[in-house]
C-alpha cells in the first residue's frame, strides 16, 4: 500500500500544485466510491494499533513520513516554495487521513469532497 501511493505521487509531473492535491485526492475517493464508504487507509489502521505492536506502529509512521515527503517534493516541483511546501505536505495528508475516517463513519462522501475543495484553495490553482 506505502510503495502504490508513492508511485501515485510520483506519476504527473509538470502538474500545478492544485493538480497534486486533486489527483491524490481522487485516488482515495475513488477507493471509497467503489467501497460505499467502507474503505480506509490500511496504514492507519497499523497506526492505530501501535500500542499493542509497536514495531507495526513504526513501519507505519516510516510510510507517512514517506508520503509526506513525496507529496512536499511534487508540491515544489509542481512551483510551491519549498518553506509553503512541507507544511502544505503535512496538512494534506492529515486532511486526507482525516476525511477518510469520517466518510466511513458517516457512510457519505460529503466530508472528503469539502476537505479537498478547502485544500484545493489553499495550495490555489
């Protein structure tokens, strides 16, 4: 799962930064749509378990880490300044984390669509 969304990230270049949030966004909302909202991010699911299997725990905040920095660098690729960038990276992914927690918990895909809106305008067009 870590490595296909790091291929994600790095398919698209000469994307603006607006595109980079839209494409990572729609990979998730796709997984979603197929699933009625019943899919999640398997590696937050190890991430949840970290207390109880802690080395688990590790390799999944090796993979966040991973996807943030994949995300920084297509940010500043795609004409981000690197300083916007890594925050920008950091922000993202939570948002996407966090929208995808509660589409399964509403069961609708209204919190993921207005997450991405409100990113989109951020990082602009």
């Amino acid at each position: 799962m870590g490595d296909r969304v790091l291929a994600l990230l790095r398919h698209g270049e000469g994307a603006t930064p607006g595109q980079v949030v839209r494409r990572f966004f729609e990979s998730w909302r796709t997984v979603l749509v197929k699933t009625d909202c019943q899919a999640g991010c398997a590696i937050a699911a190890v991430a949840n378990a970290r207390l109880e299997h802690p080395e688990l725990g590790a390799r999944a905040a090796s993979v966040f880490v991973a996807w943030e920095r994949e995300l920084g660098e297509r940010l500043v690729v795609a004409g981000m300044p690197h300083a916007k960038a890594s925050s920008a990276a950091a922000l993202i992914l939570a948002s996407v984390e966090g929208a995808l927690i509660l589409c399964r918990a509403r069961k609708e895909m209204a919190p993921f669509d207005a997450v991405r809106d409100a990113l989109m305008d951020f990082v602009g067009p």
